[in-house]
C-alpha cells in the first residue's frame, strides 16, 4: 500500500447511519446519529447525557488547510499522513487533563477510533477565544504599524517581535456573523472585546452574565494547564483558541464544557523551547507550514491578501506540493503529538475501513 493510500482525506463518505446531511468543515465531518440510535447508544454505554440528547459521530481528516485553502500533494497525496491522528491525540490528552483537574468536561463521550469521536450536540458560545502569551503574528503585525489597543486591551510601546507579554491576553472574536450588535460589525471572525460581551452576552449564546466570568477562568486555566505541561517538554505555548459551548447531563443540569479541538498544531503555535532561548523559532505548528508556503511560491502577497482569494484558490488546486512538503508537515505534527502523550502514534494503513469495521462491530452504527 502507498503513501497516499493511508492519509484519509476524504470523511464525508462513509456509511454511517444517518438521516441527516453529513457536516463537512475544512478537517472534520459530523454524521448526526438517528434518534433511535443516540437513544441506543447512551443507554448502552451510559453516558452522561440526558436521554434524549443528540448524538454525532466526528471523523478527523489527515487534509491540511492554510491561508482558507486546502492542499494536496504528488502522487494522490490529498492529506499529511498522521495529521488526523495526532491532532485528535493531542486534544484528547488536554480535555482529560482538563477534566481530572477539575476544569470542565468537553463534547468528547467516546473514542472509538484514534480518528473518531463520538459526541453530544453542545448550543455554541459564539466566540473563538483567543489566548496570547506572546505577540507574534497578525498582533505583532498590526503592533509594528503602530497599533496598541486589541480587543479593548492597551499594549505598552517597546514590544519586540515574539517577545513573552507583560500578562496573558484573551482577544475573542466572533464565531459566525452575529446580527445587531451596537459596534460589532456583522462579518465573521471580527475582534471584539470584554464591554462587547458584557453588554449583549445573551446575543453571544451565554445563558448569563456570571457565566462570562466563568468562560474566562475556564480560558486561563486550560492555558495555564496546557503551558505548564509543555513547559515540562522544554516546548512553548505561545497562543491558542478555546472554544465553548452548553450541554445538558443525565441530572438535568446545564454546564459549560469546552468544545471542537484544544491545544493542537492547527489550533496553537508551539515552539520548540531551547531553540527560543538560542534566538530563534522553530514552529511545533501549522505555522510552519504557512511559512513553508510563503516561502514556496513567489508572490506570497496572493496568499496574505484578501482581494486575491480567487488567485490563491487556483493556487491551491493547480499546485500540488512535494512529497518532501507533507512529509516534513507529518513529522512535525507526529513529533508534537508523541511528545505530548509520550508514546508513538501508529499511522493506519487503511484509516477507512478500519473506522468502518470498529462502528459496525462495537457500536452497530454502519448501514
């Protein structure tokens, strides 16, 4: 079997049980089970779910995204092998930390696969909250042209670039185009700030005003948890985004759980630690890919600037990109993930049907 044959790039296909369309996003697909089914299943296997709460199953893609485009590679190779898999190695280890330490539990309920979750329907807090420890990036970039107020918070002056900041900084923005919010412009994806939230928190999917407090600590100390075990590893957690949502548990009570990955390559920058300290960034991330492409093609402006989306979409779809490519990108997703859970990560030969075998055998789920 050849390379391209063990990266699962396409997730959207498999014949889960489902009555609904299948969700595909720009890695993972969402099969929402049948009623009879998520009944089934929390019955079963006794989840902590009310009994009636809808149930999906979430297949992790090996595809790899940058710049909101999707790449391929030579030879079929429509993926990084072992990028699915040592994302969703990464998170599981995190949200059980989380949950042993007493922070909160996640939309997680099984994992049957390395490249599988089974998961609860969770109401989204609409806001990708970003934490930052350092400023690099679209900040350092926006800092550089003289900027100094972010999500409402002020940056002193004298800041270099990848410089450790005075204090942990949230700097949320909008998950999805929010509607009617006095000075939130009504674009995905767009800063806002702690005032914003405060003021129209039910329009942001809070159940209450307390609860904003609540998302903060969970924010700071999932950081914090996540920093000081990659501080162990002599790796750096610079930034990352933390995403929320509620749920109900079999008692009927209504908590606020983390939701889609937490602490990846794709989510976060990592750097490697003694070479910080030696004066230089080595990425532990997808950002090492992004600067890969940057430096592959030669007009990087076509990947930084908006206007040129159609461009940059062409450029994804006609360029295939070096084996050597998506392979040094598997090495430094693998290597993160192994130091991360201390233990090697087997790239299945075929990812498919080995998640077709484990849902009809174990879970009864394929049609």
């Amino acid at each position: 079997m050849n390379l391209a044959d063990r990266v699962l790039a396409v997730n959207n296909d498999l014949p889960i049980r489902t009555q609904l369309p299948v969700h595909s996003g720009k890695v993972r697909s969402v099969y929402w089970l049948t009623e009879a089914d998520s009944r089934r299943l929390i019955a079963d296997k006794g989840y902590d779910v009310a009994a009636d709460a809808p149930l999906a199953i979430m297949v992790i893609s090996d595809r790899i995204s940058a710049f909101d485009c999707i790449w391929h590679g030579e030879g079929g190779m429509n993926g990084v092998p072992g990028k699915g898999a040592a994302l969703n190695a990464i998170s599981n280890h995190w949200f059980r930390l989380f949950r042993e330490q007493g922070l909160a539990d996640s939309h997680i309920l099984d994992i049957p696969h390395p490249l599988v979750w089974i998961v609860q329907k969770a109401r989204p807090v609409k806001i990708e909250a970003i934490c930052r420890q350092y400023i690099t990036g679209s900040m350092w970039r926006a800092y550089s042209k003289g900027e100094r107020e972010f999500c409402g918070i002020q940056l002193p002056d004298g800041l270099s670039k990848d410089q450790k900041l005075p204090e942990l900084l949230i700097t949320p923005s909008t998950k999805g185009i929010l509607q009617g919010i006095p000075g939130v412009p009504e674009v995905d994806d767009v800063n806002i700030t702690r005032r914003d939230i405060a003021a129209n928190f039910a329009a942001f999917n809070f159940k209450s005003e307390g609860d904003i407090e609540q998302y903060e600590t969970l924010l700071k100390d999932g950081f914090a948890v996540i920093s000081q075990a990659l501080n162990d590893l002599d790796q750096i957690f610079v930034d990352t985004k933390f995403e929320f949502g509620y749920v109900t548990d079999a008692a009927g009570n209504d908590k606020l759980i983390y939701t889609d990955e937490v602490g990846t390559p794709d989510s976060s920058r990592i750097w490697d630690g003694p070479s910080y300290r030696a004066g230089e960034v080595v990425e532990q991330s997808k950002e090492a890919f992004r600067q890969l492409l940057l430096n592959h093609f030669p007009d990087p402006d076509i990947l930084l600037n908006k206007d040129r989306m159609d461009e940059r979409q062409a450029l994804a779809e006609n360029n295939a990109l070096p084996e050597a490519v998506l392979m040094q990108v598997s090495q430094t997703y693998l290597g993160i993930a192994e130091k991360v859970i201390g233990q090697t990560i087997e790239v299945s030969a075929n990812p498919k049907q080995e998640i077709i075998d484990t849902l009809r055998e174990q879970y009864d789920l394929i049609s």
